[in-house]
C-alpha cells in the first residue's frame, strides 16, 4: 500500500511539473513510424539524419477544467482531445512541446481561439491549404497566419511526394490519392510536422 501511495504522489507531481511547463498555443509534437501512413510522411519530408520523426501535430489548450491538445485527425477531422487521452492514444511514440520565441508568443492567444473555431471540420485527406478542410500541421499554420495576419508566419514549401534524389513517386502515396480520387498534389504548397518543426520561431523540448 505504502508503494502505491509513493506512485500515485510521483505521478501527481509529474503531471504538476508538465502542467507548469504547458501555455496556451504551444504545440505537440509527436515522433512516430508506428504506421504505413507515417512512415511514408517520414520518407518524403524528413531532410537530415539528424532531425526527429515528427508526424503529428497538435496545439495545447491550458483551461481550469485540464489541459486538452487541439488536432486534425483521419476520420474524426478537428477534434478537442483530453491531454491524457493524447498521451495514450501516443503511448508508443515520444512527444515533444515547441514554444514560440518570445517575441512571437503575443500570437498564441489568438492562434489558440482560431483553431477551436475549426472544431468538428473535417480531415483534408488531399493536403490542400485552400479549402475548409484541414489536417495537423494544416490546422497549427491556418491558426497562426490567422493570428499574427501574415500568410506566411510558418513557410509554405513545395510539396514533394517522391522518392529522395529520384523522379519516382512513392508506391504508398500513388496508391493514397488513387483512392481519395485525387491527382497527387506534387510541387502544390504545402506544409508538414517535419518541416513545421524546422521554424527558428520554434523552441522545441523533451515532452
């Protein structure tokens, strides 16, 4: 009895000292190659060695009630998830926090308000910045060029879903728009959590 007592404690001041180091507009990343789908993100977005598998994003909401991680999901679209439920659903993965440097961090607010307003839209299965769909990295950019009222405030780089030095496009994508009904959107502006996460207005840390 007295060991569990001791976990419980432990547990409490952890989540304490995340909940302290959690603002309202961080970002969440998650470092993941848990399935096709990620992997292939993996494949044609990550540029070094050296740089994290990050394939997912989400934006951190600090209420009274809890802490809850706003996000573009496949098959739910712009959901509001409880941060534990976000910790379980990425039991497998690492998570990461990134912060905006202090002198863009009067945005966070306001990024914050446009994404709930996203709420209940659907998943952009075709990775199109131009319509009311969105998926992660899509939401957090949306809510910051929101914000801060430059298109831009995160780029917006061509987006390529081929094979590394090769013209050859990889099989997974192929297949992934084929059945979405959708040319594949090469050389389209896009953006994504590996390249999000590249931003020098990001200060990213151990979750």
């Amino acid at each position: 009895m007295q060991h569990l007592f001791i976990i419980i404690i432990s547990t409490l001041f952890l989540n304490i000292g995340i909940a302290q180091n959690l603002s309202n507009g961080d970002l969440i990343f998650v470092s993941s190659e848990n399935s096709d789908f990620e992997k292939s993100i993996v494949e044609t977005t990550k540029l070094k060695d050296k740089e994290l598998n990050f394939t997912h994003v989400g934006i951190v909401n600090v209420t009274d009630t809890g802490i809850f991680v706003i996000e573009a999901v496949p098959y739910k679209g712009v959901i509001y998830t409880n941060l534990k439920d976000f910790e379980t659903e990425n039991k497998n993965a690492p998570l990461y926090i990134a912060k905006l440097i202090p002198e863009y961090q009067k945005y966070t607010n306001g990024a914050l308000r446009r994404a709930c307003s996203n709420l209940g839209k659907g998943y952009d299965y075709t990775f199109d910045l131009e319509n009311d769909l969105f998926y992660c990295s899509e939401l957090v950019y949306d809510a910051y060029a929101y914000a801060s009222g430059d298109p831009i405030f995160f780029e917006t780089p061509n987006m390529t879903f081929k094979k590394e030095g090769t013209d050859e496009f990889l099989l997974y994508w192929v297949e992934y728009f084929e059945k979405n009904n959708h040319a594949i959107p090469e050389g389209k502006p896009g953006i994504n959590p590996i390249g999000l996460s590249r931003s020098n207005k990001l200060r990213i840390t151990d979750y």
